[in-house]
C-alpha cells in the first residue's frame, strides 16, 4: 500500500540568513519603543502649543470684553443720573445720588470681602516652620556642630544617638 499523501515540506530558510538573537530583538524593540514615545511626545507637545496659542487668545478676549464692559458701566451710571435729571431733580443732586449709590455699593463689597478674608484659616504648619526657622538657620564653626545620629535598633525602631558624640 502506497503512501500517497501530498504534504508540502516546510519552507526553508535562505542559506546564509541566522535568527537574531534574544539580545538583539530585545535591543530592537527597546529602541522603537523609544522612538515610539519620543515622536508621541513631540506630536504632545505640537498639539498643546497650538492649544495654548488658541487659549491665550481666548484670554485675551475674555480680558478685552471685561475691560469694555467695565468701561460701559461709567455710561450706565450717567445715563442713570441723566435719566433723574429728566424727572425734573437739578443735574447735581441726580449725580451726587448716583455717587451715593456707587459708594454704598462699593462699601457692601468691602464688608463681603472682609468677611471671607476672616474665614481663611491660617496656614499653622508653615508658621510653626517659620517660627523654627531662626533656629535651624544658626550656624556653628566647623566642628563644633553636633547633630543626632539616628540608630536602627535590631526590632527595627530608629532612635537618635547622643549628639555630644558626634561632631560634624
């Protein structure tokens, strides 16, 4: 009985051509993914400096529209005194009400924003620090600075040695 199955053998390799090895495909793959990252970063930074550009100018007309509408508010108040001039009070009085109305606005303000300015609470750590300060900023000759060494004890506890021991 006759084998006659058609199995094609497996290609064979070109004569002369050897596997890298482990080493170099590890090397290979190392540096593009580098190269990988490194274009990712730049395509990172293209896109948000342009992002950036659009947002300063986006800034700077939210700080453009602030400025005008400030502004237009001077032309508010004098149509206002205007409009009490219309109703038959002397243009002086209509001005100086519309200046009163302003400072007393304006105080409102002032006693809001000195309420929150009470309600921040102080930064404790960093005054203690800074009370500390003088302290840690006193300067020895060489020598004769003496500073605790710490020791790790065999239960693993750090404790500080005697500094009369240790000069630096």
């Amino acid at each position: 009985m006759a084998h006659s199955a058609s199995t094609t053998p497996p290609p064979s390799r070109p004569t002369g051509t050897v596997d890298p090895s482990i080493g170099t495909l590890v090397q290979s793959a190392m540096a593009d993914v580098s190269t990988l990252i490194r274009n990712e970063i730049e395509l990172a930074k293209a896109e948000v400096g342009k992002s950036a550009k659009k947002a300063g100018i986006g800034a700077g007309a939210f700080g453009a529209a602030g400025v005008v509408a400030g502004f237009s508010f001077f032309f508010l108040f004098i149509a206002i005194a205007e409009a009490l001039t219309a109703l038959g009070l002397p243009r002086w009085l209509s001005y100086l009400i519309v200046w009163v109305f302003l400072l007393v606005v304006a105080g409102v303000a002032a006693l809001l924003g000195r309420r929150f300015i009470k309600k921040i609470e102080k930064p404790e750590r960093t005054l203690e620090s800074l009370r500390e300060l003088p302290d840690v900023m006193h300067r020895e000759a060489p020598g004769q600075r003496r500073r605790d060494l710490p020791v790790v004890a065999p239960g693993g506890q750090v404790t500080r040695r005697d500094p009369d021991t240790y000069l630096v």
